[in-house]
C-alpha cells in the first residue's frame, strides 16, 4: 500500500467518525429530534451512579444544568420527595442499545445490579433506584458502545398516540420488529424520530400521566421554539407553559402534555454549546 492509498484511507476514516459526532443529535426535516428523558429522584447522586455505572455516558453542563449524555439522548436528574416508578404510567421504560451484550450483562452483574430476563437471550431490563427500567439489547455492529434507541408507552390507545405523534412531531407511523418477543417475530407499533424509536404497546386504561413520576418528561429537541409551538397550536395543541427562557443557558423550554398523558418538554439548545 502506498502513502497515497494510506492518505485516503486515514480520510475516509475521519469522514466515517463525522457522522457519530455529528448524530449524537439529530432532528427529522421538520426540526424535531429526540432531546432528553427527565428523571424525578430523592438521591440525585445514586441515580447519577446508577446511570454512570450501568451505561457510561459523559456528565456535561450547559449553564446550570447538569446532564448525562449518550449518543441520541440526555439524561436530566431533579430531586423529589418520593416518586413512584414509571410502570404504572403510561411512559413504562426507554431503552438502549450497547455494542457488547455479553460484556455489559457481565458488567450489570458484578455491579449486583437487578437484571429482569426477556424471551430474547440478546435483551435485558436493568433495574436502577425509583424502580427505573431501562431496557437494553446488543448489536455487535453499532458503532458506539451505547445508543439511545426508544421510548416505550404502555398506551391505551395505540393508533391514537401513534397518529398524533406522527401528527405534532413527524415521528413517521410505522412498526418494528418487538425485540422483547424475539426467536418470535411480533410487530409493534411505532413512530420514528432520528435514531428514537416512539413504541406503543397496549396499555391499561387506568394508567396515569407520567407527571411526578420517576420519568416524570420525555423532551423533544426543536429547531425553532417559537414558530414550532405556533404549528402545534394550528393543529388544536393547548401548550402548558409557553417559551420561558433558562437563566445562565442558552436555552428555551416549553411544556405541553399529550391527551393520555405524557408529560412534554420541549427545548431549543439543550446540547452544551461546544
Ligand atoms: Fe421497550
């Protein structure tokens, strides 16, 4: 090989490692991408261990706020008195994928973590304080260690969520294979955000909003607050708050609370400015 041919290798590498970086986020064409899972705790710390421990991630700050970030997601922490678990919600668990299954199970193990088995050998729920569920599967070919990958509803009405997700935020109706189920192929239903799965599987009617809650929020990540809460209005969307401003961060928050439930948060500039 000549040094030519190393030269262009070393940039088809650095080509290759730009998408990672630039996907840790990333938003659909209307300007919506996957933003944060907001965690209630009464041991902010334990929880940040848990997280840590468990599933890496970078601690990193934008103004006041502290977070945990991993490829697709933030991980926010607020301190309440007693929150119950999110199973129960209508929000059951999100979940991950990591790159080495069996080293992580290995990992998860010796950290005596509660592990609950699924059918599938490749797919685990890792039980964290508050009773947080994190679901997690390997797939040997994803190139980070770990990668957010959906938000799970326990939903009483399925087509309903999944339209009015496709609906407010262009998260494409559709359905992927249930890796819970799998040898057995299942279909589950879905929309789809830039690396974030919304999964819907069937739920109770009597379950609660996740608001106080150990997953008290989900968040989106929007382009532009503003003019995206006024779409959401158009299409009959009451906001909760509307744009406040977050002191000392380049940030602007909003809520909203869809019709089953799930508590909202939408944000312009989450990410720490680089
Ligand atoms: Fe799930």
């Amino acid at each position: 090989m000549n040094w030519k041919s190393v030269l262009s290798l070393v940039s088809l590498a650095a080509l290759g490692a730009a998408p990672i970086l630039a996907e840790l986020y990333s938003a659909n064409p209307q300007g919506v991408g996957m933003g944060h899972m907001h965690v209630l705790t009464r041991d902010i710390e334990a929880q940040k261990k848990f997280f840590l421990d468990a599933f890496g991630g970078k601690v990193v700050k934008n103004g006041p706020i502290e977070m945990i970030e991993y490829p697709g997601v933030y991980v926010l922490f607020t301190k309440a008195d007693n929150p119950p678990g999110s199973k129960g919600s209508v929000v059951n668990h999100f979940g991950f994928t990591v790159k080495d299954m069996p080293g992580s199970i290995e990992k998860w193990k010796s950290l005596n973590l509660k592990i609950e088995p699924t059918a599938n050998p490749n797919e685990v729920f890792v039980i964290g304080p508050e009773e947080m569920r994190l679901e997690v599967y390997g797939i040997p070919e994803q190139a980070e260690p770990i990668v957010m990958n959906h938000i799970h509803w326990d939903s009483p009405d399925i087509p309903g969520m999944q339209a009015w997700y496709d609906k407010m935020f262009s998260a494409t109706a559709g359905q992927r294979d249930c890796v819970a189920c799998l040898p057995r192929k299942v279909p589950l239903e879905e929309g789809r955000l830039p690396r974030t799965s919304l999964s819907f599987s069937k739920g109770a009617p009597t379950l609660v909003g996740t608001k106080g809650r150990a997953l008290d929020h989900i968040g989106f990540e929007v382009k532009n607050l503003e003019a995206f809460i006024k779409t959401l209005e158009a299409k009959g969307v009451k906001m909760d708050s509307q744009v406040q401003k977050v002191q000392g961060a380049d940030l602007k928050i909003a809520f909203l609370t869809d019709p089953w439930g799930t508590y909202i948060e939408l944000t312009e500039g989450l990410a720490p400015k680089k």
